[in-house]
C-alpha cells in the first residue's frame, strides 16, 4: 500500500458511511426488501461515482502534503537561469528530504519537473525510483 493509498483508505472508509444515511433514507421511506435496495443502490450510485471518481482520481489530496525548499537566489539545475529556485523536498511516495545533491529550478522548470513527477507517481501508483 503506497502512502497516497493510507491517505486515500480512511476517506473512502468514511466515503462508504455516507452511504448508510442513504440507504436508511430509502428504506424508510419505501420499506425494506429488494426494490428499495436496489433504488438505494441507484441513487448511491449516481452520487458516489463522483465522489469515488474524486478519491481515486484527482491529484489534490498529493498536493495536500507537498513540502517545498525556496532559495531566494540560486541557479536552475536544467536552464541555467538565475534567481528564485525551488525543489519539491516531499510529496506523497517522493521523498528527497536527504538528497545530497538537491537539484534546484526555476519556476518554469519546476513546474515541467512537477508535472512529470506527478505524472509518473500517478501512473504508477508506487515511489519515484531515487
Ligand atoms: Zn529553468
């Protein structure tokens, strides 16, 4: 289980209480039996497939605990280009906290990096190879 999974599993544990209420809802209000589940099921369905789609999908829970290192004044690592520099330190499964060859970029480069960082952790599902 990768670290996004560990940060994705409760919410999706308390995701699946949400559907308790619904389904309480319904049965009170057409009685218990198997059409009634099956309309409670419908209507899960059509709500929690987005909030499924959001828990599984969406990059903002990675962005969550994203730890950044700034210099005011540096050099970037790919364009050479001098001034503000940063590197991304800690991400959920990224961990550069004791590189010992930090690679500083600016803000152009930086965001070509993250965006294939994030690319490569969300296709993999698993920790960056160091
Ligand atoms: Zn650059």
């Amino acid at each position: 289980m990768t670290r996004t999974d560990l940060l994705r599993y409760p919410l999706y544990l308390l995701r699946w209480q949400l559907s308790s209420p619904l389904l309480a809802v319904v049965t009170l209000w057409l009685g218990s039996g198997w059409g009634p589940a099956v309309v409670a099921n419908l209507i899960g369905g059509l709500l929690f497939f987005w909030v499924d789609r959001f828990l599984f999908k969406s990059r903002h829970l990675e962005r969550i605990v994203e730890e950044w290192e700034v210099l005011p004044d540096g050099e970037c690592y790919d364009c050479g280009q001098t001034g503000r520099v940063r590197r991304l330190v800690f991400t959920l499964d990224y961990d550069r906290r004791l590189d010992e060859r930090p690679q500083y970029r600016c803000p152009a480069c930086s965001e070509r990096k993250l965006q294939q960082v994030r690319d490569l952790l969300h296709r993999k599902g698993t920790a960056l190879p160091s």
